[in-house]
C-alpha cells in the first residue's frame, strides 16, 4: 500500500513528467509535504486514511498560523490537484478534496508606475547594461517575468523589429513588436554578453541562464535606489497593459499581445485608466 510520503514523492515526478515549471514544482512540493506532515499528526499515513473534516482542519489551522487566504487558497488548489492525481491512479477510490473550499479574499489593484517612477527605475539602472535591458523588455512588450527568464537570443528578431515568446505552461505562444528602446537596450546589452553556449537571451558572467530569482532581486534593488515604493516586478506589465489601453489601443490587441487567455483579464485594468479605450490606434504607446 502506498504511504503519503510515497504518493507526495510520486506526485512530484508526475509533475516533472509533464514539463511543469520548477517552481510550479516546487510550490507544489511544498505544500503536500506540509500537509503531510500535518497528517502524521493525525496518525494518518495512506492516502486512504483522509477524509475532508482532515483537509478543512489543515486549512483552518493555516488561517490560525496567520497564512493570508490567497496562500490557503493556493495550498487548496496544491491538495485539490494532488488529490485528484492520485485518484488517477487509482490509489484512492474518493476524492476526499472535492467539496473543500477555497477562502474568499479580494485581489488588491494593480500597482501602476506613473511616469515618473518608471523613468526614475530606468535612471537607476542605465549604468547596468544587462539588467537596463531586462527592465525595457518588460516595460515596453509586457511578458512576464518567467516568459523573460526562458527567452532566447534566437527570439529576438532585429530584422523584423519582434520578440518571439515560445508556448510554456501557462503562457501563450506569441510575437510582440520590438519598438526602437527595447531594441537597442537589448543590442547593446547583446553586445557585451559573455560568450557562452546557452541559447538563453540573460545570462550570469560565467554563462549560465540567469534565474528568476536573480532577475526578481536585481530589479527589486532599483527600485529602492529609485525610491519606488510598494512595488514588484509584475507591475511593470501591470503598466504596459495600462498604458497601452489608455493610449486607446484594442482590447482585444493587448490581450493577444500580453497573453490574456480570457478577456476579461485584460478588461479588468479598465477602470484603473483614465482616457479613451478601443480606438484607431494601433501602434504600441513606447514608455
């Protein structure tokens, strides 16, 4: 019979198995081995041993350990997709994960940089020449950090002014227009990039991909040199979605663009914008 240990480490090379990104990975991993360490406190070991009043407790005993509910709620999601894997195969007959709950809790509105800010973050950066590149590339085409992280050299096409962005998960394959500043931040920066047989676009002085992490700390320490409070790198696709919508561009053109597999993602900036939406226009604003 399997234990739960076995089914967390089982579930873990499922995930691997089908190219799910580390971190997903390791998020996931996490927060199985969390609950079952919670279960052995229960004397249960076997998967058939849970019951929803087990899971429920779990989540209760997070709230009280003052986890906010958008981490419960991602732990929910973690359980409910382990769950349901091992009913998949078939260790368990019943899905103990099904009728449990996800917390309720509001999403706070997108942090915007204002003009200022953005140009004070590039000012702070203009002298590092790998990391002022990175900070246009997401300004100015809005992929997301991840996509970012995985780009090639080869998906930057300076002939047809693009970046191409490959399909992964969670993400949508896609071409965006390269305007003249993310372009030439990314020549130059291309132009003292170590030599090194990595493909990826970024990487460190001794030729390795630079991580997500890495990307993530860097551009968190410009934003305390330019004094940028409250803010992370998302929210600078947070502003390209925004500036593009208030320069009047199409919806349905930016959601294609940033990747939105429902509109309704894209629409919901709407109303942190001032100014005319879905107009003629249909050039990129350049930030």
């Amino acid at each position: 019979m399997t234990t739960l240990s076995e089914a967390h480490q089982q579930f873990i090379e499922h995930l691997q198995g089908r190219s799910r990104a580390n971190a997903t990975i390791l998020a996931y991993g996490k927060d199985i081995e969390q609950l079952v360490i919670y279960l052995g406190t229960l004397s249960k070991t076997s998967p058939g041993d849970v019951n929803l009043e087990d899971l429920q407790t779990f989540m209760d005993k997070l709230a009280k350990e003052s986890y906010t509910a958008k981490s419960i709620s991602r732990k929910t999601n973690s359980v409910k997709t382990f769950f349901k894997f091992l009913k998949s195969t078939k260790a368990i007959t019943a899905d103990p994960s099904g009728d449990l709950l996800h917390p309720k809790f509001k999403n706070k509105p997108p942090r915007i940089l204002s003009k200022m800010e953005y140009r004070a973050l590039r000012d702070a950066a203009r002298a590092d020449t790998r990391i002022f590149a990175i900070i246009e590339l997401l300004l100015q085409t809005g992929v997301r950090i991840g996509e970012l992280a995985s780009l090639r050299v080869e998906d930057v096409n300076f002939t047809e002014n693009s970046l191409h962005i490959p399909q992964a998960e969670g993400t949508v394959e896609r071409t965006i227009p390269l305007n003249k500043a993310a372009s030439e931040a990314v020549q130059k920066y291309l132009g003292i990039r170590p030599k090194s047989p990595s493909h990826t676009l970024f990487i460190t002085k001794t030729g390795k991909p630079l991580l997500i992490r890495n990307i993530r700390t860097a551009i968190d320490r410009y934003f305390r040199i330019a004094g940028i409070k409250q803010a992370k790198v998302n929210d600078l696709r947070h502003t390209w979605v925004a500036t593009q919508l208030e320069a009047g561009m199409s919806i349905v053109t930016i959601a294609k663009l940033a990747g939105h597999k429902r509109l309704t993602t894209t629409e919901k900036y709407l109303q942190f914008i001032q100014g005319q939406t879905n107009g003629p226009k249909v050039e990129l604003e350049e930030l």
